[in-house]
C-alpha cells in the first residue's frame, strides 16, 4: 500500500515533535508511553464510550420523539414475522424506505424479542465501536497518533451522543460504523486480498441503510482511476468493488423491479426530499411541506409518486433562480451551524431545543487546516468529495444538520490531521489550541442556546432552529 505521509514528513514530524513539552515532560516520554500500549488504551476508550452511550441512554429512555423510527420499527417487525416488506396501510409492495435498517431491526428482534432496549443497546454498543473503526481508519490513511485522536473524539463528540439519547432509533450510528469499516477495507485494498470486494459489499449494504451511501461508489471510483488511470490493477480493483457493491444491492433492486414494475435502486423518497427542499419559497420554513405534499404522502408509496414530486420540486427550484443564494445560504446553515437540534418531548408537546456544538466548532478551523496541509491524502481528497456532495445537497436538496452527521466520522478524522499538524510546529500553538479548546467549553456550558442563536442571527437568510 502506498505510503500516504512521506518518510521525509514523518521525520521531520518527529523533530518537531521532540521540541514539545507536556505538563512539564518531554513528549516523546509520553508519546512512546501511549504508542506503547495503543491497543489497551484503546480498549479503555470502547469501554469509556459505552459507558457514556449507555448512561445517555437511560438518563433520555423516555425522552423520544416519534418520527421515521416509528416506519422503521413497523418494518423490522413485519419483517420479523415474515410479513414481507409492506406498506401497513395498503399491503402493497413497498420501497419508500430503505430496507437495511428495517432488516437490522428484526434481526435484533428476533433475538431479542419485540422491545426497544436491546435495540438502544445495539445502538450504544454500534456507536461505540465507531470509536474503534475511526481508530483503524486514521491509523490506515495516516497513523497511530491520528487514529488515537480521532477515536478519543469520536468517544465524546456531542452530534453521536446526541443519536443515542435525544433523538429517535433511526439509522445513523449504523451508517456511520459500514461507511467507516467499508473504508478501512477500500483502503487496506493492497495488502488484504479481495479486501475492495469486501469494501464494496459492505458499502453496498450500507447504501440499504442510507440512500446517501450510493455515491460512495460513484466517489471511489473515480478517485481510483483519477490517481491511477486504467491499468490492468486498476481495472480488476474497480471490478472487485463493484461486484462486492452489486452482490449487495442488486437483490433489493430486482425485488423492486419485479413486484413494483419500476426500476427502484434503493428508495423512492428522493422526490420528497427534492420537493420539501425547493417547494416553499424563501420566505418560508425550509422544512415544512403545503397542502400538496401532504396529500402525495397521504397515498403511501409508488414510484410515479416520487416522479410526481420530483417534476415539482425540479420546477420550484428553476421558479425561484433570483432567490437561490438567499434559500442556498439558508440550507447550507443548516448543513455546518454550530449548534445541534435536539427534539424533546415535554408532557404532549414536542420542542426543539439547541445546543452549542462546542466539539464541532472547535475541530472546523483544523478541519480546513487538515485539508490544506495534507492536500496529496487520498483520504482528504475523499473527504473533501464529500464535503462537496454536502454542499450540493444543501442547493438541490433539504439542509440538515442530519446530512452533516454523514461525514462526521470522517471531519473528526481530518480535524486531527489539521489539529496535530498545527499543534506540532510549536509550543506556542499548542498553547492556541488549548486557548481555543478553553473558549469552547466555556461558552458550551456557559450560554448553550443563547450564543449559536446569536452567532447564526449574523448570517443572511437564516434564523435559528
């Protein structure tokens, strides 16, 4: 596998390095103490994050919001029973929501039995073992010490918390744990054998999970053969991933084809996202629907519903061209704000409460500094695809921050890149950081609404969630 950091960088990394102290100690001293038992601290952060996704749990059990997870949870129980998968108020075929976390829910129930605490367990226990997987990841495309960062993040990141407790038993934390071990397999390609294959199965069921999963395909393959070209290697590479990725998804597409008669690769909820993104002009909320979408979600599923969507939302979007950097800056709010919405549910009321992203807004300025000071990193390049897949779905599509919690695992990644080779070139600016590491807890803890609201009141067309 070719090297991502140079022998000549990872010297003088090392020098640089060695010029630091530590709360009174030489670094290194420390930095050898770590690398030395890596796989023990390691195992200490899964056990940590566990810990703290299962106290989040219990302290938030009854404080859910009834949303999509209750479609998923309808699903996984049918499909536990044998039902097939239906739409509940037809019996009709059904392929508005994606069948991997429907398939991962009566596995779990079949198990376990019909309750929803061994599925927050699972969930805990799958957000955890993220910590491990971005672990391997940054340890792959870089090293031990961003990998060990990187997972010690990812152990207290405030947005993955916020899955396990505050929001509902949606797909995420599963999404995020197949896109990462799908990664580490496309990356480890060289030296593991059939590992793209292996790569692209488990990014094909990952893309059953979330539709958004499809255009990691599309990202691999191009980024291979804009760094390779087509050679013979290149070519049996791509044939590999593909095949792992179609071993996945081509029975769930010829179900569709055959029992719905349209050729429906994963969903057909596309339309609904196109349309609610674009259909309301720039004076309303981005997120609310009309009397129209209402009555086309009403019908249940169907393809020619989504076509339906699709074709107005398509012209909403031409319609409103003079007010599109006004609506485009509006969404792309929501895709990098730096608070979180967190549904709650007092007595029969639901709101929606904010709070600062402290983590998030302390890793962006390092985030870009990991995509400018490793711009030849096959990883950053990837990320940076990605980030760019974000920022179109904010101009075509809904902004959300749940589009952001896509690419998280991957933005803590390369905020460690940018984080230690900032903090690397000298004490001083390792002394930034903790000053900047200061100023986040302070106002996270200090004014957690009151401060994301006024700072996102600042930027036009948007207002606070």
């Amino acid at each position: 596998m070719q090297k991502i950091i140079s022998k000549d960088q990872k010297i003088n990394d090392e020098k640089l390095i060695s010029s630091l102290y530590f709360s009174g100690h030489q670094w290194p001293m420390f930095h050898n103490f770590v690398l030395s038992r890596i796989y023990l601290i390691l195992l200490l952060i899964f056990v940590f994050a566990f810990s703290i996704r299962l106290s989040v749990l219990f302290l938030n059990y009854e404080i859910v919001y009834r949303g999509d997870d209750v479609q998923y949870l309808r699903l996984g129980s049918d499909l536990s029973k044998n039902k097939g998968f239906v739409d509940y108020k037809t019996g009709l075929p059904y392929a508005y929501w994606p069948p991997g976390w429907p398939i991962v829910i009566s596995l779990i129930y079949r198990l376990f039995g019909h309750a929803e605490l061994p599925l927050r367990i699972y969930q805990a226990f799958a957000s955890s073992l993220l910590c491990v997987g971005v672990f391997l990841l940054g340890n792959i495309v870089c090293d031990k010490r961003i990998g060990l960062l990187a997972a010690f993040f990812c152990m207290l990141y405030p947005a993955l918390l916020s899955q396990i407790g505050f929001n509902n038993l949606l797909n995420d934390p599963t999404y995020h744990l197949m896109l990462v071990g799908g990664l580490i397999f496309y990356f480890a390609g060289e030296n593991i054998r059939y590992s793209y294959f292996f790569g692209g199965l488990i990014l094909g069921f990952n893309s059953l999970v979330k539709p958004d999963g499809l255009i990691v395909l599309v990202i691999l393959l191009a980024l291979h053969i804009i760094q390779f070209g087509f050679r013979k290697v290149v070519i049996r590479r791509i044939f590999l991933i593909s095949l792992g990725f179609m071993t996945a998804v081509l029975p769930w597409t010829a179900r569709n084809y055959m029992l719905l008669k349209e050729l429906v690769i994963v969903s057909t909820n596309s339309g609904v996202n196109l349309y609610v993104g674009n259909a309301p002009t720039f004076k309303n909320q981005l997120r609310q629907g009309d009397a129209f979408y209402d009555m086309i979600r009403a019908q249940g599923d169907g393809y020619e519903q989504g076509q339906v969507l699709n074709r107005r939302g398509l012209r909403y979007f031409v319609e409103n061209l003079n007010h599109r950097p006004e609506i485009f800056i509006r969404k792309l709010k929501y895709h990098f704000d730096p608070f979180l919405p967190y549904k709650i549910k007092i007595g029969n009321i639901v709101e929606t409460e904010t709070r600062y992203n402290w983590m998030y807004v302390f890793l962006v300025p390092f985030i870009i500094g990991g995509f400018l000071t490793r711009a030849t990193n096959k990883f950053v390049i990837l990320s940076t695809m990605f980030l760019l897949i974000n920022t179109l779905t904010a101009l075509v599509y809904l902004g959300s921050v749940r589009y952001r919690l896509a690419i998280e695992p991957l933005l803590i990644i390369v905020g460690c890149i940018g984080l230690t080779s900032f903090a690397n070139h000298s004490p001083f600016r390792l002394k930034l950081v903790l000053l900047w590491l200061s100023i986040n807890l302070i106002i996270g803890n200090l004014f957690p609404r009151e401060f994301p609201q006024l700072l996102m009141g600042l930027v036009p067309g948007s207002d606070p969630i």
